[in-house]
C-alpha cells in the first residue's frame, strides 16, 4: 500500500478530548488521471480519544494507520521524521511525545483558524451538514454559499469560545465562558461516580433535573409568570431545590443530578450566544463542539434558551461533524510545501465532496472499540 495516504493526517489535541482526522484510501487503491494529476479516491474519518488516555490514541496512530500505510517507526534503520498537522494546546504539550513515540514532528496551526476553517470546509461542501433542533423536530438547513457571512461560531470544548466569522480566513473572537465542557465533566465527576464523558452523559439521559432545579411554578404557587413571560416549568435556580430540601448529596440520585447539572451549563451558553449574536447583529448561530455529541436533549436546551431569549427570531444550528471542527481546518490546511513531495489541494477535496449526494455520508465504525462516526467520501489529489 502507498505510504503517502498517512499524511493526510490531522490531529486537534484539547484539554479534555484528542480529535483526528485522517484519509483512507479506498481497498483497491484506484487513482485516475485528472489535469495531469493523480486522484486517489477515498473517505475523511473520524476518531477521538480522551486527553488523558493519550497512550490510547498513540497506539490507534501506531497500528490503525502508520503499521497499514507502511510507515517505518522510530527505531526502524533510515527513518524520516513525519510532519503531521496539529492543532489546539496539546499540539504544544504533547509534542515531544510524538515525536518519541511515533516519530511525528507537529506541523501547528493556530487553534482558532482551525475551528473557522473546519466550518466554512463542511458548510461549503458538506450536504445536510448544518440543521436546527426544537421541540424535537430536526430539520436540515440549505446553506446559501453566496450569503453566508457574518455567522457566529459556538465552540463548546473544555471551554467556550465565541467567535464572529466574516470570511475566509476573516474572524474575531469576540466572547467565551469557563463554562463548558469541562466543567460538565470535572463537576459530574466530583457529584457522581461517573468516570468519563460519555458515561456521564448517558446518565443524564434518564435522570430529572426538576427535582433539584428550582422552577418558577415552585415560586409561583405552580403557575406562571405571565406578566414577564415565564412559564411555571421555566427553571428560576439551577439546583436551587438543594437549599431548603435539607438532604445530602447521596440522597439525591447521580442521574437527577447530571441532568441539572447538563441542563445549567447547555442553557448558560445559549443565553451567552444569543446576546452576543444580539451585540453584532448575527443572524445564524452554529453551535459545534464535542460537549453536544448529538444528544438531543442538550441541542433542544440550547435551542430553547436561543429561542427564549431571541423571543423566537433566531435560531441555534448544528453541524453532523461537530466534534471535529479543529481537526478539518487543520487537515485542509496541508500545501503545495507540505509533508515531502506530496502535496495535497484541499479545494479538490471540496469539490469532491461538493459532488457526493447524501447516500454517500454513511455510518461506520472506525475501528471496534470507538462510537461510531461519519466519514466523509472523497479524493485527494497528488501532483
């Protein structure tokens, strides 16, 4: 098999998750002739590990990828070091480990231009990329190519970043909260027994946050506000029912407490988006990051909070490749001077993808022991 598949290679090491993106050529390993080009047709696919797990995604890297492209490794006679795209602060940390253990140099890319360029890369490309979900109901939204600029971009990681997007290349980062993902998973851990991210989140998925948040009808005598527009069941103080029920944490159950807990943070961060959509003048507000993993439950917050505060003339939007946003900015950032003699134009990428339908965005399991993810089918050429 051509070694040269391996440098498509990207990789977005955050606080709390390891994200990667990489290309796999097809079984036969088919090129065809494009402009004097060779155009090998394969897919983008997706894989993540937890930060703290590194030796976990070290060893996916050393079999999944470098032992079936035919890539040497460290200690192999006549090795050349790899250059491989990295984005996000473990890009800086773990550098030196990579390069031990894999014999990858990082090539960096800012963290920011990243997560832009991720973004523009699917919306522009990507059928069905972007959708809204309210009330249960998820709807697939037509992106506009020609009209859509200015966007804010939500970017839920360990924390929150929120950045206004005018262009290519063209953004600021203009507010954030400490409140993220992060602090889902550092308080889950301290009020449960849960271990991990997933974990946690499947637990919140059967719990009930109103028996710990206090809700406007508990105030009101069971009815609503009207006169300022709240309903009863409207939350007045997350996990405001622990001041006066006199119990203890254990007398609460773990599934309760993380769907408050869910609830707080997904609703913290759709009232901070929308008032910063509010201060610009933003229309459209994309909301990506691995904290909402597709859960429903959690896009619904964040869209109800949107609606609410917008008094329903904006709405919250999701990506079918949140998590990995970072790490698609940076794969397409490879150039004409990347990684040796191959040189890989990421706007071929684009059109390939551009030309795929629907069908062709299939589920598989990257390998057995991870959830399941997306690829994307495409073709990269080589000159």
């Amino acid at each position: 098999m051509d070694p040269t598949q391996i440098s498509h290679l990207a990789l977005d090491i955050g606080g709390t998750l390891i994200k990667l993106v990489y290309f796999s050529a097809n079984g036969d390993y088919s090129e065809e002739s494009r402009n004097g080009c060779s155009v090998v047709k394969g897919r983008l696919c997706f894989a993540k590990f937890e930060t703290r797990k590194i030796d976990d995604c070290l060893e996916f890297i050393r079999f999944n990828i470098l032992h079936h492209s035919g890539v040497q490794q460290p200690n192999d006679e006549g090795h050349d070091k790899l250059y491989v795209k990295a984005t996000g602060g473990g890009a800086f940390k773990f550098a030196d480990l990579f390069k031990e253990k894999l014999g990858i140099l990082f090539d960096k890319e800012d963290e920011m231009c990243s997560l832009v360029g991720g973004v523009n890369f699917l919306l522009k490309t990507v059928p069905r990329e972007a959708f809204t979900y309210l009330d249960g109901q998820k709807k697939f939204v037509e992106i506009d190519h020609n009209d859509l600029y200015p966007y804010l971009l939500v970017n839920i990681g360990s924390g929150v970043s929120m950045i206004k997007v005018d262009g290519d290349g063209k953004y600021e980062r203009i507010s954030g909260t400490s409140l993220g993902g992060g602090t889902f998973l550092g308080l889950g851990k301290l009020l449960t027994k849960c271990k991990s991210f997933d974990e946690l989140l499947e637990l919140s998925h059967h719990g009930n946050n109103r028996v710990i948040d206090m809700l406007v009808g508990d105030i009101y005598g069971g009815t609503d506000y009207s006169k300022i527009g709240l309903s009863s069941t409207a939350i007045a103080s997350s996990f405001g029912k622990a001041i006066s029920d006199g119990k203890e944490l254990e007398d609460y159950q773990p599934e309760d407490v993380a769907r408050s807990l869910l609830r707080m943070i997904s609703n913290n961060i759709g009232q901070i988006a929308y008032l910063n959509a509010l201060r610009f003048g933003l229309k459209r507000i994309f909301f990506g990051g691995f904290f909402i993993r597709g859960l429903e439950y959690t896009m619904d917050t964040i869209s109800v909070a949107v609606h609410f505060w917008s008094r329903g003339e904006a709405k919250a939007m999701f990506l079918r490749h949140e998590g990995f946003l970072g790490a698609l900015g940076a794969f397409t950032s490879y150039n004409d001077q990347s990684l040796n003699d191959l040189k890989p134009h990421h706007h071929t990428v684009q059109r390939a993808i551009l030309n795929c339908s629907g069908h062709n965005l299939r589920h598989i399991p990257v390998t057995s022991n991870l959830n399941e993810s997306e690829t994307i089918e495409c073709s990269i050429n080589l000159v």
